[in-house]
C-alpha cells in the first residue's frame, strides 16, 4: 500500500509518502501550509514554524512524534547548530529519533527537517 499525504499537482513537493508501515515526511521548512509561501524569520522562527509543519503532516498521515525513528535536518548556518541543538532538546522527547544534520547552501533558507516514521 502507497499512499501520498497532502500531494497537490500545483506543487513540486509531496509532503509524506506512506508505503506498508513507513512514512517518509519530505523536507519541512518555513512555509505557511495553505499557500506553500516560505515566510522567512530568525533561526528560532524558522525552526518553530517547520517542526509545526512536520507536525501538521504527521498528523494528517494519522501518526505523531512518537511514531518518528529518523530526523534528518538541514541547517544553513554553523554558527546556529548550537541553538538547534537547544531547540531540538527542548521540542523533542527522551528517547529521541535518531538523527543527521547537514549544512545546506540555501541563502534564504534558515532552517528545513525532514523525517521518517514507523506506524506498524
């Protein structure tokens, strides 16, 4: 079984992907969900409005934090891995995900996660 969670033909991006019991979650960043507009902020704005989002799809695919086995996150600027990893201890619970950062080279980008989940 495959089914696409949020996919919409004017949009380049399919939110999440679920085949058998896994959900793959496409990168979340600071976009508002209606419009798929990215809504630029500080790093702590941009971090809060994409786990919002990641939140929003998991939800729509009947799954919650709890179901997450893998975040990946992308973090424009090194100086702010510190405050991600403020943010990330804050935001998720013990036992976390297990997880990869990576440095991305978006200029008007700040911050993007992206996930996969279990829901057998």
């Amino acid at each position: 079984m495959i089914d696409h969670f949020g996919a919409r033909p004017d949009r380049v991006l399919t939110p999440a992907v679920r085949a058998g019991d896994w959900l793959y979650v496409s990168g979340q960043a600071s976009t508002d969900p209606e419009t798929g507009a990215f809504v630029a902020g500080t790093f702590d704005e941009e971090f809060a409005r994409s786990v919002a989002n990641l939140d929003a799809v998991l939800a729509e695919a009947g799954a919650g934090r709890e179901h997450l086995v893998r975040l990946g996150a992308f973090v424009r600027d090194e100086a702010d891995l510190p405050r991600y990893n403020e943010l990330y201890l804050a935001e998720f619970a013990h036992p976390r995900p297990a997880r990869t950062t990576t440095q991305m080279g978006f200029a008007f980008l700040r911050f993007e996660i992206e996930a996969v989940a279990y829901l057998g």
